[in-house]
C-alpha cells in the first residue's frame, strides 16, 4: 500500500509539472510573532509538544546488539536507551531509585547491568533493581517496585522512538498515522551513522520553519545550492508529519511503466518528522538528517547533522563525505541559522505582530497548527486526537 501511496504522490507531481501548479493551502496563516519569543510559550512548547509525543532519539544501527546503549540528555531529560537480553528496545529515566543519581556515566557501550556508582544499586537491561548493597542492613523494601522509570520506547522504519512522558498512552503508531510505512521505504535500517556534526541556531521554530520550505531556496541558498533550485513546493502529510517535494524532479520517469518507476528516485524531497526531524539526500549519496531541539533559553536550538550512509564502514567514500559535511555547514549554519538568528532578533522587537505563511507554504502553516492545537490538548484528550484529526490540521488531500 505504501508502494501504491509513493506512486500516487508521483503521479501527482508529474501531473503538477505538466499544468505549471503547484497544490495550494486555502489562505494565508498568521502567525504570532511573540510565538517565537515569550518565554512562557516557549515553557509550555517544551513541556507539551517535546515531552508528550514520541520522539525520534537514535538509529537501530546504533544499538544492534543485546547490552548495546545510548545515555543521552533530552530537553532536561537524563535518559539511556538500550537493547534488552531478548533483543527488545527500551528505555528509562536515567536514575537510581534510591537517591536519583545516574546508573550510567557513559554516552554508550555494552553491558550486562546498570550500576549506580553512588551506593552500586544494581539493574538488569529490563530496569529491574536485582542487587542493594548490604541489603540486610539497609532495611526492608520490595525491589520489584524499584526499578528504574520506564518510558514508552518503539523500534520503527530503523529509528528509535521514545515519549519522555513514562504515563503516555499515545501509542507510537498512531502518532505515525501511517507514516511509518512511508518511512520504512528510505531504508534507514540498512544505513549506519557515516558522520555527525552539531550547529547551534535560533528559536526551535525559527530553525524549524526552514526544513519544511522551498520557498526560501534559489533565493537564500543562491551561492551554496544555487539559483536554479525550485522555490515550488508541494506538501503530503501523515497527522503532524510532512513530505516536502516539487513538481520537475521526475522528468527521467516520463514514458517508462509505473511498475518499473525506482523508489530512490520517487523518495526524493525532505520527510519530516514532527516536531523535530528533517530527512533530506539519500537518492544519490547519504541522507542528512537533522534532529533539532530547543536550546536553554527561547531564543536557542540546537541540531546534530547524522550522515547515514548504505556502503559499510570501509567502503564510505571519506573524502567524499567531508565534502558534503562542510557543504551543509555552508549552507545550514553560515545560510539557514545566520539568517534565522536574524529574524529572531527583529521579531523580538515586536515591531510586527505576525508572521505570514502563505497559501503555497503548506508545510510551515501545518507545522503551527499543530503546535497550537497540542498546547491546547490534555494529556488524556491525545489519543483521541490522533484518531480524529481535524480538517484543519491536514494537508488537503490530493492523491
């Protein structure tokens, strides 16, 4: 089905090409420009988007064995992320439940247990607390119920998901609305992590606003990717989750059945991944794909480039890669954030109550919408939202 879906979407496009349009929003959207800046907006985004919904942390090629682990920091959040003895994804709040310092001091490795370095509490890769020093002595307490704080963790389409909030019931798959499937067609289970790089840019949005827009294109990125690039843009989405591309990037498929149209070229274009992920390249090299969170302060953010290569570890082209790296250095930090850190500044000025998004700006326009309805959603209304998403929150269908 999914396959059927990647033709459609194709089909589509060359359809757009042919008749000279692009797929239109049907108004303008105002944005609030204070949005981007007040500090108690900024609290509740990260509280009630970050903290809520299932985040995209890690790649399954990272942690492909049993006792494998990732201890990382997610907005304010300790957190390791570890493959159990049966092979199962899982993850935990990283804190021993006896005074709350961290069971793991490293960013990764192997393990056969977790132990607090603090009193040497012991636990095993399920959470669960088997060893208290000097238990006799310590007094009577039951283990079973002092196991480290799990949190909701899934393996999907070669990534790594995890809800920071342990009470969840927004299950992975629906938060996906079948966007999963889709995902599975980039084939991230097959890549491994080539390279990685960090840049620091301005508010989350801010930075944000830039993965889901070609708009902005030809114009800023004149000298880096250069004039020719399509500001055209046409916007699929899966609930809050959008696939960017643009009519003219199929010519090569003209004339040929659709059953031997190949996937890498029908994937092209940007997948994004709500709230913070953006999947670009992959066609004819590795993928770049960015994870942005929000920085200590509303006007911060700060994003890790992976570069997911297919070839093996040996095999990667490294001269190759740096070149490309540095690329997107140009074009992301000294282009994409320098401007951003920019607009950051003037809007905090206040001087203009809104920011405009227009009709041809599908995906920024949705982007907002759904921030501002899941500010306004209680934690057990989620599911339920999910499941009956408003007209509203939608691209319009066309496929």
């Amino acid at each position: 089905m999914s396959r059927e879906q990647l033709i459609a979407m194709t089909r589509r496009e060359m359809d757009n090409q042919q008749h000279n349009r692009i797929d239109l929003m049907p108004d303008v959207l105002q944005v609030p420009t204070a949005d981007y800046y007040d500090a108690d907006r900024w609290r509740r985004e990260v509280d009630r988007v970050f903290k809520r919904v299932p985040l995209a942390l890690a790649f399954a090629s990272q942690i492909p064995e049993p006792g494998d682990f990732l201890a990382i920091e997610v907005v304010g959040t300790p957190l390791i992320i570890v493959r159990d003895d049966e092979g199962k994804i899982r993850a935990f709040v990283n804190q021993c439940s006896h005074r709350g310092n961290y069971v793991t001091n490293e960013a990764s490795g192997n393990v056969k247990s977790f132990r607090c370095n603090y009193h040497a509490w012991n636990y095993n890769l399920r959470g669960d607390l088997i060893n208290i020093l000097d238990e006799r002595n310590f007094g009577e307490v039951d283990k079973s119920c002092l196991g480290l704080t799990a949190l909701p963790a899934a393996e999907r389409a070669g990534m790594i998901w995890v809800t920071l909030n342990p009470e969840s019931t927004l299950d992975i798959d629906l938060f996906l609305n079948g966007y999963g499937k889709m995902l599975e067609h980039l084939r991230l289970a097959e890549t491994h992590v080539a390279g990685q790089q960090v840049l620091e840019g301005p508010n989350w949005k801010v930075a944000y606003d830039g993965y889901r827009d070609f708009y902005h294109l030809p114009v800023l990125h004149a000298s880096s990717i250069g004039r020719e690039s399509t500001p055209k843009a046409d916007y699929y989405s899966w609930g809050p989750h959008v696939r960017v591309t643009a009519p003219g990037r199929f010519d090569d498929l003209e004339g040929l059945p659709e059953a031997q149209w190949p996937e890498r070229l029908m994937k092209s274009g940007v997948w994004t991944i709500f709230p913070n992920i953006s999947i670009a390249g992959g066609v004819t090299g590795p993928y770049m794909i960015s994870q942005m969170f929000p920085g200590k302060s509303p006007g911060e953010s700060t994003t890790t480039q992976y570069f997911a290569a297919f070839e093996s570890p040996d095999e990667v082209d490294q001269q190759g890669l740096k070149a490309y790296m540095s690329l997107m250095v140009d074009v992301v930090r000294d282009e994409d954030y320098y401007t951003g850190l920019r607009v950051q500044k003037a809007l905090a000025t206040g001087a203009k109550k809104y920011s405009m998004f227009g009709r041809n700006e599908g995906g920024g326009q949705l982007f907002h919408r759904w921030i501002d309805t899941l500010l306004e959603t209680n934690d057990e209304d989620l599911p339920d939202l999910f499941n009956n998403i408003p007209e509203h929150l939608r691209v319009p269908d066309k496929v």
